[in-house]
C-alpha cells in the first residue's frame, strides 16, 4: 500500500465513524503505486462491513461498460457509427419531436419529424434525444413519467413500444441529453448478437478481464452481500437507489444496471488506464480507445437544461469537457473546480460511484460507496487529496 494516499484512508476513515457515510472503498493506481482501502459498513444497521464479496450498485458506471462492449462490436464490423439505430431496432423508425409552444392560453407539445435518424454514434455521446423521466417538469419528460418509462416489471419490448409512441426531447445530433441512450445501445448489442447484455458484456469485459463477480442479475447467493445506503440524517429516510432491484427487472439497463465488487471495477479501471489492455488481456485497441476518450460532441452542440446540476462533471464548455463514446473528456485546462489534465476522462453513478483515468499522470482513481446525498462532496475531496499526494 502506497504511504503518500494515507490522507485519504484518515479522512474517509473520519466520515464514516461520524456517521457522514456508511463505508466506501478507494483503489488509487499511480505509476506503479497501488493504494487500496475499504472502510465501513456495506449495511450498518446490522453491523456488517463491507469486505472482498459486496456488491455494490454501479448506477450510470454501467455505461462505461456497455459503452466498452459496443465498441468491441464495431472493431469486429458489427456495428458502424453512423449507422441508424432504427437498422438493429425498427420500433425506433419514425420518432417525432416534441417542442413545446406557449401562448395567452398556456404550454402544449407539439411535434415535429426528425431532420434526421438518430445514430449509433448519438447512443453513446448522448445526443440522441432521449431521455429521462425524472429530473425536471418538461413536457416530454412528463411524458415519460406518465408513459411509466422506469417500472421495472416491464420487457425491453414494453419500453420500445412505448418509445416509438413518446416523443424525443431534442432532434438527434444536436443536444446533450442525459437520458436512456446507453439502455438503448444495450438492447442494439443484443439485437446484433442475439443474447443478452449479460451474456454480452461477459463475453467482451468482464470474462476476459477475470471480473468473475460482475453481473446484471447477480446470484440469489450472492444477494446477501449488496452494499446499502443508510439512513439520511437530514431527512430520516433511506435513500433510494434506482437500480435497487434491478436484479429483478424484465429487462436489464445497459445504463444503470450493473452490479460488481472493488477488486473486479478495479480491474476495469486498470484496463482503462491500460488503454484497452490489462495484463495481456486486450479489450480494445489503443487506437480504438483513443477514439473512444476523444470529444465526440459537435462543436454547434447545445445542452440540456438539467446538465448544469452535474456541476464540475458536466461535459460542457464552461466545465473545461466535451464527451467521447461513452465517458466525459477534459478540453480545457482552467475551467473546472476539480484538479486534473487535460485528456482525463470519467463517468460516474448516482449511488455514490466514480472514476477517472488521467493519462497524463499515469493515473486511474475510484471510488465504490451508497451514499447518493454525499457523492458530489465524497468525488470532489478524492481528486483533491490524490492530486495534492501525486510528485
């Protein structure tokens, strides 16, 4: 263990015996340094800590994965780019836009054909016009929540059919929307190969990176070790987490859905500072990674209004970053509030996971924890004290 990161076993150390978080665990790998820490409970209401078999709930660091997966298909001339999504999923053919009008006698949706097809490429930087349901009143986010697009007892089916009849929030290749496109790409994946991502993903990661307990749909055995949040002291509530019983969903979310352990994320995030590689076992090209971490969104690109609450990991002018395939890229030294180079890269997930990779520094970071309140505070003073540790 790397002495020059011991700042960050004290202080998470400190925020969970004050009760600011249940537990977490940190792998920090630097030049050839490995810093490694696990601390707290994965549910401290019954007094069980978090050890080498917990789960936890990746959240949208799924998409990193499945992002990882697609791209496998296209090295292998299975999937293009540019191709229209509507090729692999025909429900998807004739979507409309919605843009909502005011007048004396209020708001109202009205809706207008595409310029043009959404793309492969616009699932995987998130310029599809898809969306969610849950973050702000938008007509057609309302839409959404009216459509049930979040239930979980429904079929990948069910939710296509319902797509094809609700309306995109933007026209494709011209927003940055946060939203269902990486669900979407999930289900292409499984179109192509006719199998599901979980077959999919192991397949192409997790198998191939020795990540043996990684899954969608973890084993009823293995339901029993899944990290919980704790009781929000503010609130008095247990936080919900949207992937919570995603174990049990007719359809599995290559967006949010993935649940696995520190030691296999960590060797994801190895890989990813790898390029492609890790100990022999090549995932992607460099060349095709490189493609992948390189900012994809047009230079026209507007952005959605909910983007500005992902504060410093907003893939936005103002934030120093565009977004690649898959992952936000810093452009800009500068700009951003967090520490770091230009041409790291990162994603996150609402229950409290994050990683970066800085090739610069020779650097992968991440952090596993439940705790989706404190997740802004947790990401922020992480790349703080590493940054503050590196030569």
């Amino acid at each position: 263990m790397s002495d020059r990161f011991q700042k960050l076993a004290q202080f998470f150390s400190e925020a969970i015996a004050v009760g600011d978080i249940p537990g977490a665990h940190l792998t920090i790998l630097y030049r050839d340094e490995r810093f490694e820490w696990t601390g707290g409970y994965r549910d401290r209401a019954a007094g069980l800590a978090i050890d080498a078999d917990t789960l936890f709930r990746l959240a949208s660091m799924t998409k990193m994965v499945t992002s990882v997966a697609a791209m496998t298909f296209v090295e292998n001339g299975r999937l293009d780019l540019g191709d229209p999504v509507s090729r692999y999923l025909p429900e998807l053919a004739d979507l409309k836009v919605g843009v909502t009008k005011r007048d004396a006698s209020g708001t109202s949706l009205v809706l207008e054909p595409t310029h043009r097809p959404m793309t492969i490429q616009d699932l995987l930087r998130h310029t599809s016009g898809l969306t969610y349901g849950q973050f702000s009143d938008s007509l057609v986010q309302q839409a959404y929540r009216e459509a049930g697009m979040s239930a979980h007892e429904q079929t990948r089916e069910d939710i296509l059919a319902k797509l094809s009849t609700l309306p995109l929030a933007f026209q494709p290749g011209t927003t940055f929307e946060y939203g269902m496109s990486t669900d979407v790409l999930g289900w292409v994946l499984e179109k192509i190969a006719d199998r599901d991502l979980e077959e999919i993903v192991s397949r192409t990661v997790t198998a191939p990176l020795g990540m043996t307990s990684s899954w969608f749909r973890p084993p009823q055995l293995r339901l029993g070790n899944l990290a919980q949040p704790q009781i929000d002291p503010v609130t008095g509530e247990i936080p919900i987490l949207g992937s919570r019983n995603f174990y049990e969903a007719g359809w599995l979310s290559g967006g949010h859905g993935l649940f696995s352990t520190a030691q296999d994320f960590g060797r994801f995030a190895a890989m990813l500072r790898g390029r492609g590689t890790l100990q022999g076992a090549r995932i992607l090209s460099p060349r095709t990674f490189g493609f992948m971490v390189s900012n994809h969104l047009p230079p026209d690109v507007s952005f959605g209004p909910d983007i500005a609450s992902l504060g410093p990991l907003a893939p936005t002018p103002a934030a120093g970053q565009g977004f690649g395939l898959g992952f936000a890229v810093r452009m800009e030294a500068g700009r951003n509030t967090l520490p770091g180079s230009v041409g790291d890269f990162f994603w996150s997930g609402l229950s409290g996971t994050y990683c970066w990779i800085d090739p610069t520094q020779e650097l992968a970071g991440m952090i596993l924890m439940q705790s989706p309140n404190r997740r802004d505070h947790y990401r922020s003073v992480l790349r703080r004290l590493v940054y503050a540790a590196l030569d």
